[in-house]
C-alpha cells in the first residue's frame, strides 16, 4: 500500500507536458545539427555540383529564398495553431484531423528511415577510418551501437544537454567548412574560372539537370522544418520559433552557398566532370592542398562527430513526434508519458532506440555490412518530408480559402508564400516519382515501390483517423493535440 502510494504521489506530481528553455540560438543549432553541415559539405555538396555543375551557388540561393517562402507559412501557422506536433498539428488544423494524422505518422516514418540511416553511417564510417589510420579492423556494428547508445541516453534526458552536446558540435563544423572556404578564396582557386562565373545566370544552361541539384540541395537543409515541435520547450515560443526557423534556413544557405562556392573555385570549370567521377575525395583533396594535409585524419573524426550530432538531432525529433502521437491516443498512450525529473519523452524515446536496434540486428547477426542501406534509407526519408512539406504548405492555404481571410492574416504570409512553396514542392514530389533512383540508388525504377510505400504510410494514416472517427470518437476528438493538456 505504501509504495501505490508512493507510485500516486509521483503520478501526480510528473509534469503532464514537456518543458525546457531554450532560445532562438539554441533551437536554431539543435535542428541544424539534422542537416550535418559537415558530412553535406564532405559527402554530398558534390553530387549537387555533379548535377548543377558552375552553377550550383545560384540553386542554393534560389532553394533558399523558396525555403524561407516555406518558413513564412510554416511560423505563421505556428503563431496561428499553438500547439506542439509539428507537420501534425498544422495539417490537422489547416486540411483536417485525418490528413493530419496521416502526415503524422508519415513524418516519424520518414525520420525513423533517416535515423537508421545515419546511424548505420556512423558505425560504417568509423569502421572504415581506423582501417585507413591504424590498419586495424573493428566490426562496423560496435561503433554503431555506441553511436545508438549515446543518443538513447541523451535524448532520455532533458532536452537543453542535447542542445549544449549539439551546440559545441554545430560550431566546430561550422569551423571547418568557413576556414576551408576562406583558404580557398584567400588562395584564389583554379585560374581557368572567373570569380564571378558561378553566380552567372548564364551558367545554368551549361547544367547537366537542374532538377535533380535542386532536389540534392533541398534535402541538404532538411531539419529546420522541425522547430515547432519543440514548441513547449522553449521560451516565448512565438519569438523563439519564428526567429530559429528563419535563422536556420538564413545561416544554412549562406553557409552551403559559400562552401559550395569554394569547391568549384577549388576545382574550376571541370568541376562537373570531377564531381562526377570521384565525389568522395572533392572535400578531402581539396582541404589538404588549399588548408593542410596533416588535418586528414581531425576533419574526418569531425564528420563523424557531425553524423553523431545528426543521429541525436533526428532521435530527439522522432521521439517528440512518437509522444504527440501517443498523448492523442493515435498510438500507445505510453508513449505520451513525461519523465518526472527530467521533463522528457522517456518512453518515446526508448521506444525508437528499440525500434532502430530492430534494423540494425539482422545485419549484426548476418554479419553484413550495411554499405548501402544508410543511402537508401536517407532517400526514402528524405523524400518522405519533401511530400510533408509540400501537404504543409497547401494546408496553409486550405485554412486561409476556410477562415483565415476572415480574421485579418496577411494575405502574403498564409497564402502567397505557401502557394509558391506548394507549387515548388509539388514539382519535386513529381520529380522523385519519376526519377527515385536519383536518391535512392539502383536503376532506373527499381526501387520506386519504396516511395509509394511512403505514400501508402499516408493513406493508412488516413484510414486509421477515420477508423477512429466511427469507433472511437473520444481520440479523434483529441487529435493534432487539438485538447488542452
């Protein structure tokens, strides 16, 4: 009796929502760490440049001013809905609670694909390092099962160490990808290129395919679309969000655009033809002749350190979005439970370091080597939160042709700018259904059932709302966290 008791007391007193404090900085930095500035700059800034050759710095900043299109909605149904859940919430509010949760379950979907993805990276990635450093072999999975212990334990915590983890990483990366930039344009890159070739409009007809650069490049700043699910975990959450979501898409695509920049400086005007041939080495060979050779080894630990940050950045994310899902009901209430202590979604999260564990078993106890399953699984997530981006965007719209024109919302900021973020993302959701291999590997087609399964996770979605409509009224009236906690 006196320990139900005692179960009582602490029943009463847990906090019934999540909490914390941090700032626009703060938020900014855990959401950028998603993107892993460095391994982008690294690994994959160059297949945008094998597709969009010179003129790749002109994509960037046209992806930029489109995402910040994006962002202008995206706050504005922020400050508009004010209610955590993210892609969730704002399609429950603006298209409906079925569509709602359709996007909700797409997006943890979607972000646990990505999730499995980095973290199989990181082990690979390690792995193949001390090989090259030392000679030595070590199993691919026992880096790996630390990187998914580390961020198990600091996603169970409260959110703001994460966030000084995340912070310290996100600066050192920043760093690198700036001094390497720097020494290259201090140095003067290759001769056979002007300084003002890549930002030449003219350039663009030279492309190999615009389409698929911009495509790389938009995935390239995946993880700011993520700032209102830390909605209750920030101070004033109307400034902060805003001023992150923005900053985030700001900083990143001055950062990407100046790297990017560098490298084709670096390279000249054959840099589509290096690109295409040897990718992996751009970043690498460059740094040692334009920086320092004897850094090889400290810049890729850093990437490393920046596929750890992106694992704990895109955990921290999918647990929130597993607790919003079970706070409504929509899955296992369990989930929804916050730690007493440290005001987190303890038993989200243990739930997705399970279910990563779950990936990761079949290739431990086969003793394969997961090379390929970290691109692959990069790709469907990836394209699972452009489709998110783009139901977003038009629920955006949907809400104001209902009722938003009636209540004196900018006209420009709730249907303007996501009209022209709908019809951008659209036409990249069109682009992946034809062309999937482009981010997802093989041949032509061959793996494109993959993206309709993420389309099927929608309608299932869909199905399980107006499941619970008819039978189940009580937790459809609750979803998109449209209850009050």
């Amino acid at each position: 009796m006196e320990m139900n008791m005692q179960e009582i007391r602490i029943s009463e007193s847990a906090p019934k929502k999540l909490s914390g404090n941090m700032g626009p900085i703060g938020l900014a930095l855990m959401v950028l760490a998603f993107s892993a500035p460095l391994t982008t700059v690294s690994g994959y800034i160059p297949f945008a440049l094998m597709f969009g050759g010179v003129s790749s710095p002109i994509l960037f900043v046209v992806v930029t001013i489109v995402l910040l299109f994006f962002s202008i909605g995206y706050v504005t149904l922020n400050n508009i809905v004010k209610r955590p859940g993210d892609f969730y919430a704002f399609v429950s509010f603006g298209i409906g609670k079925s569509t709602g949760l359709g996007s909700g379950i797409l997006a943890a979907v979607s972000y646990f694909l990505l999730l499995a993805g980095v973290t199989s990276f990181f082990g690979v990635s390690c792995s193949d390092l001390l090989h090259e450093t030392t000679g030595a072999v070590l199993p691919w999975y026992i880096p790996t099962i630390a990187c998914w212990m580390a961020c198990g334990i600091l996603s169970y915590l409260h959110v703001e160490l994460s966030a000084k983890v995340l912070t310290w990483i996100m600066l050192l990366e920043i760093a690198v990808c700036l001094v390497f930039s720097f020494f290259v344009l201090a140095k003067g890159g290759a001769a056979d290129i002007s300084a003002a070739a890549p930002f030449a409009p003219s350039q663009l007809s030279k492309s190999a395919s615009v389409p698929f650069s911009v495509l790389f490049i938009v995935g390239f700043f995946m993880g700011f679309e993520a700032t209102a699910l830390f909605r209750d975990e920030v101070r004033m959450p109307d400034r902060t969000i805003p001023v992150a979501t923005y900053g985030a898409v700001i900083f990143i695509g001055v950062v990407y655009t100046i790297c990017a920049y560098a490298l084709i400086m670096a390279y000249g005007s054959h840099v589509q033809d290096i690109a295409t041939k040897t990718p992996a080495a751009m970043f690498p060979d460059a740094f040692s002749k334009f920086v320092s050779g004897r850094l090889h080894v400290v810049i890729s630990l850093l990437v490393l350190t920046s596929a750890f940050a992106s694992a704990l950045s895109t955990q921290n994310v999918l647990a929130r979005y597993m607790h919003n899902l079970g706070t409504d009901g929509a899955l296992p209430r369990f989930l929804g439970k916050v730690h007493p202590r440290h005001e987190s979604p303890y038993l989200a999260s243990i739930t997705v370091s399970v279910m990563v564990l779950c990936v990761l078993i079949p290739f431990i106890a086969m003793g394969a080597k997961p090379d390929l399953l970290y691109g692959q699984l990069s790709g469907v997530g990836t394209s699972g939160i452009v489709v998110l981006m783009g139901i977003v965007s038009i629920s955006s719209l949907v809400w104001y042709a209902r009722s938003g024109r009636h209540q004196g919302v900018s006209f420009f900021k709730s249907a303007v700018a996501p009209a022209i973020s709908s019809v951008f993302f659209i036409a990249l959701v069109v682009l992946i259904a034809q062309h999937f291999d482009v981010l997802a590997g093989g041949d032509p087609g061959q793996y494109v059932w993959m993206f309709y399964c993420l389309i099927s996770v929608l309608l299932v979605g869909i199905a399980l709302a107006q499941y619970f409509k008819y039978l189940r009224p009580e937790i459809f009236e609750r979803l998109g966290r449209s209850h009050k906690d």
